[in-house]
C-alpha cells in the first residue's frame, strides 16, 4: 500500500475534517505509541499502519478494509 492509498482510506472514513487530526494526534498502541503520522515518519509500512487503524475502528467499511 502507498501513503496516497493510507490517506485516501483515512479520509474515505474519517472525512477530510477529521483524517488529518486523528493521524496526527489518535496514538495506537499496535503503533509503538505512535500516530499514523509519527508512524510513517519512522518507516512503518502504510499497510501496516492501516492495520492497526481497522483494529482500533471496527466500523470501518468492508469496502475500506
């Protein structure tokens, strides 16, 4: 998955007010404690982080998942 696919995601269920809060400041545990943002910054994969985001929001869409 490419960052651009992550963000789309992120916004596709978050909406474009709320995605870039919540990568910049929702921190998960599967993350090390870190947000999405903190988590691209140090080299996670975006599928990776992805993952963690479902797990944490079981009412994300089957589409998105």
């Amino acid at each position: 998955m490419r960052i651009t696919e992550l963000r789309r995601r992120l916004t596709a269920h978050f909406g474009p007010d709320w995605a870039p809060s919540y990568s910049k400041d929702f921190v998960i545990a599967e993350l090390g404690g870190q947000s999405v943002d903190q988590a691209l910054e140090m080299g996670f994969d975006p599928a990776e982080i992805w993952r963690a985001v479902v797990k944490n929001n079981p009412d994300i869409s089957n589409e998105l998942k």
